[in-house]
C-alpha cells in the first residue's frame, strides 16, 4: 500500500458514511498504528453475511497493524480512510480482496463476486518512529485534550518521567519543570522535547530510545542501566506554563513584573485596571529561600492602589481560576505602598504565588460605544490618574495616563466596514478629547520624568509638539528630558523657544541654569577620565 499519507480511496471502492465521528477534532490513524475495529462483512448483491468480529467470543474487536500487510489491502486502504468513532460501508471489488491473514481470506466469496464491508473504527494506539531511523519509537498512551495547542520550542511545561529499562523502573518523577530546547536533566532529552512538540496536555506517550538516544554505550550504572540498553521513557504534559510581561503591559519598562501562569485559564476576560472588582487570592511572597509574606485573600478593586503596584499589574492580567507565579525584578517601589507591603533588604528577584478566585464584568477593551459616554469614562481614568500620581503611585497614574491615550484615537473603523471614521463626530466632542488626549500626553511625561525614563518623556512631548508646536508644558517637559539623556544642546533650543513665546517664563530660566551646570559637570568628568582629550578641538 506503500506510506499511508494518501488516503484517497481508488474510485471502484465506494463508500457509504452510516455513522460520523462523534467529534470533529477526531482523527485519522495512519500507517503503523495499531487499529481496533468491528467489523461485518456481506455479499454485495444479496446481502448474505459471511463474516462479522460481533460473532468471536465475547463480541471481541479485530486488531491489526495499518499499512503493514497484516491484512486485506482493502482493509488497509478503507480504515486509513477513517476516523475515530466512524462507522462507514465500503463496497469493495474482488481485486483488493488479497493478502493478509489466510483466516479472514478463507472467510470471502470464492466466485469473484463484490463485497460489502461495514466497518466501525473503535479506537488505535498512534505509533511513530520520531527522527525516522528506529532510534525512538512513540506509542501514544493516552490522547489528552481534544483542542488548544501544544508546546513549542523554548516554552516551559510541567510533565511527569518514568524511566524503565528490562520492564523495571529505575526513576520516577510525578512532577518536575522542563523546558523545550534547553537541555534538561535527563539523558532522553532530544527524544523527550521532539515527542513533546506533537502533544497536547494531558496526552501521554510511552518512548522506546534505542542507546544512542538514551545512556549511550556507557549506561548509567547509577541508575542502574547496562551498557548498549534500550530504555522506555513514559512522559505525560501535564500543564503547559503562559508566560506574560504584565508590566508592559501595563505599559510600564520590559521584565518588570512578569506572570507565569503555572495554571492557565482559557479565557480572554481579564479584569483590566479600569475599576473592575476582584478577589485574589496570595498564597506566598518569596525572595530565595526567605518567606516575605504568606497567605492572605483580598478584596480589592484593581487599579485602586489598594495592592502594591507589582500585585496591581499582576491581577489586571490574570483570568478566573488562574494560578501564577509573578517575578519582580525592579525598585522597591513595586512592592510598597499598597498590600502586602513587602519590605526586601536585598537586591534580587521576588515570586508572588498568587490565584484569581473571582471578578466582576469588566467593561469593554476599547471603552463605551457612545462617543459622549466615552469622553465621559476617559475623564474619569485621567482623573484616577491624577490622584495616584498626587498619591506618590506613578506607576499607576503613568497606566491610567497610557488608558487614556489608548480610549481616544481620533479614527475607528466600524465592524465590516473598510473605511475609518471619526470617533467624534461633534465637533465639541472632538476637540474636548483632543484636549484630554494631550493633557493626558503631558501627565504621561510628568511620570517618565518621574521615573528617570527620560526618552519616554522626550518621546510623548514630541506626540503633543506635532499638534500643538508652542505648548510650552510639551517644550519644557521634553527639555528636562533631554537634560536627564544629556542632550544639551537639544534641552537649551527647546528653553530659548519657550522664552522666544513667553519671555521672562521663570521655570525655563531655571533649567537652562541647570542645563549650563550639567555641562560643565560633564565636562568635568570627562577631563577627569580621559584628561581632556576629548574637548580639544
């Protein structure tokens, strides 16, 4: 029959489908796997029935080998054809009535005649040769999940291990952390990552490693495996960790605050930090070995600053049922104010064991439907904002400040449609978010300059200055940024353009003070490094 990749029926073999699948997502076997099927057999023009695997003992189904000659090649060709928990009738001429066991065949019409076959595919065990050269055999041991993807290279999953050499088992790990691509603890590893790329949680497989796919010549006497020894290696995905930068995406610096869901929901609605009430349950705060805090339930409204800013970003992000491990690496001011208020006396990664128990409706991604409504709700988030940023949370506020932003763009292109249209048709409305837009730019800035992200700050003036180019807070703002990424030459023409627009503007007077004195100390320093050398002309 040769490889069974093409399963297309030959044209004189007629197929009548009695029964679907019962899934969709049901699968085909294909050449090599052990197939279990029911089977009847009948004269095609009088419906004689001349065999069935109903009448063995105890109703038992027929099992074979696809694709290998084990039976008819009629056989071989119909069930490829199937899917799991499909019942189908093939009617099927005299000349794919050959070959395979001599007990089936004995069985057939002798005077040439068409048969019928009515074929139920009961189940089968998928069986692949992994690099396709014997050295790892793959037997599928239980299916796991019928949707979602599976694992891909460089991702972390958690699986159980069982290592088995002559049918004794010499290590078992009901839990441990892997990570595709990047080596492991096991001397199976190349088997165990490209077996676990074709898999879906919960599947299971069972991993026959030839030596050189295993221990190698050597063994491992420690373990106990003889030199030259085939090893059966049974692995099961039991969880396939989601990773996510819930620091950026609260629009805060990369590698702040990341989530890794160790029990992931499917699911999209995330309670966001618009004023959605939560429960959320710490089960520990750790750095190292050191406990930081334990456990505690809290019901708070995220974004609110009731949680410190790490569990704030954290929870906007998390789904209903969700367990995560959070990292923070970063300032102290992400652990304090706001609960548990984790005090580190030392540099270095801290874990947040958190879960999401519940959470209320959150409202929509993109904001109220109704311009006047969302005008109305985008005032409201800038308002928060301020009130963190009077409160000392600027990384809040640079959030609400960022939602602002994001709730206001001038265009939205209306669902099935290919032409953008205005946002806010009245006039009234577009300049008042216009207005809001801007400020909310402006605030944005006040908190990069806050904290120390001085091309933040330079970046989000330059969106106010392409609109309004006079805006003294965007000039001015934009200045002090120059002044912290020491471009100041750029920091003095933006001082000079406020003067030229509002002479005797005192606060301009005073940065470029500040900005002369930064040059000169800068110019300290460097005669201090290199002796001078780099300001001669």
């Amino acid at each position: 029959m040769g490889d069974a990749e093409d399963t297309t029926l030959p044209a004189d073999i007629v197929k009548e489908v009695v029964r679907k699948p019962s899934s969709y997502t049901a699968k085909a076997p294909k050449k090599g796997d052990e197939v279990r099927i029911h089977y009847t057999g009948s004269r095609a023009s009088n419906g004689f029935k001349f065999d069935s695997s109903y009448n063995t003992p105890e109703g038992r189904p027929y099992s074979f080998t696809l694709g290998v000659g084990m039976v008819m090649e009629a056989w071989d060709r119909v069930v490829a054809n199937m899917k799991k928990g499909e019942l189908s009738r093939f009617t099927i001429p005299e000349m794919y009535l050959s070959g395979g066991s001599p007990d089936l065949l004995a069985k057939l019409p002798d005077d040439g005649a068409d048969v019928v076959y009515e074929i139920e595919l009961l189940g089968f065990t998928s069986i692949t040769d992994l690099f396709k050269d014997g050295g790892v055999i793959q037997t599928v041991l239980e299916d796991g999940e019928e949707y979602g993807q599976g694992p891909k290279m460089g991702d972390e999953v958690q699986i159980s291990y069982e290592l088995s050499c002559n049918g004794k088992v010499l290590d078992s790990r009901p839990e441990c952390d892997f990570r595709l691509g990047f080596g492991g603890p096991f001397a199976t590893t190349k088997a165990i990552d490209k077996a676990l790329l074709g898999m879906r949680k919960d599947m299971a497989v069972s991993l026959r490693c030839r030596p050189d796919y295993a221990f190698g010549e050597a063994g491992d006497s420690t373990l106990g495996v003889p030199s030259k020894s085939d090893v059966v290696v049974k692995v099961q995905l039991l969880q396939i960790y989601e990773f996510e930068d819930a620091g950026k995406k609260a629009f805060w610096g990369e590698g702040l605050v990341m989530k890794k869901a160790i029990k992931p929901i499917r699911s999209r609605l995330c309670p966001g930090m618009d004023g959605t009430k939560c429960t959320v349950k710490l089960h520990s705060v750790k750095q190292g070995d050191e406990q930081l805090a334990g456990e505690k339930t809290f019901e708070v409204t995220v974004g609110s600053g009731e949680l410190c800013d790490a569990m704030e970003a954290a929870c906007a992000r998390m789904r209903k049922g969700e367990v995560a491990l959070v990292t923070v690496q970063g300032p102290a001011s992400l652990h304090a104010p706001g609960e548990p208020g984790v005090v580190t006396a030392q540099a270095g990664a801290v874990i947040y064991h958190m879960e999401m128990l519940d959470f209320g409706n959150p409202p929509p991604d993109d904001g109220p439907s109704d311009s006047a409504e969302l005008l109305r709700f985008a005032t409201e988030q800038k308002e928060r904002g301020s009130a963190h940023f009077k409160a000392g949370r600027v990384r809040l506020a640079q959030e609400r400040y960022s939602r602002v932003v994001e709730l206001l763009p001038r265009y939205k292109r209306p669902l099935g449609s290919h032409t953008s249209v205005e946002v806010f048709e009245d006039e009234g409305e577009r300049e008042a978010a216009r207005n809001l837009k801007n400020t909310s730019r402006l605030n944005l800035a006040a908190c990069a300059l806050k904290l120390e992200s001085y091309y933040a700050a330079s970046r989000v003036c330059n969106e106010v200055l392409e609109e309004d180019p006079n805006n003294i807070k965007a000039l001015y703002r934009r200045a002090q940024g120059f002044l912290g990424t020491k471009d100041h030459d750029d920091a003095v023409k933006d001082c000079r353009r406020i003067l030229e627009i509002e002479p005797g503007n005192k606060e301009a007077q005073l940065l470029l003070h500040k900005i002369k004195q930064s040059e000169k100390d800068q110019a300290k320093l460097q005669r201090a490094q290199f002796g001078g050398s780099l300001l001669k002309k």
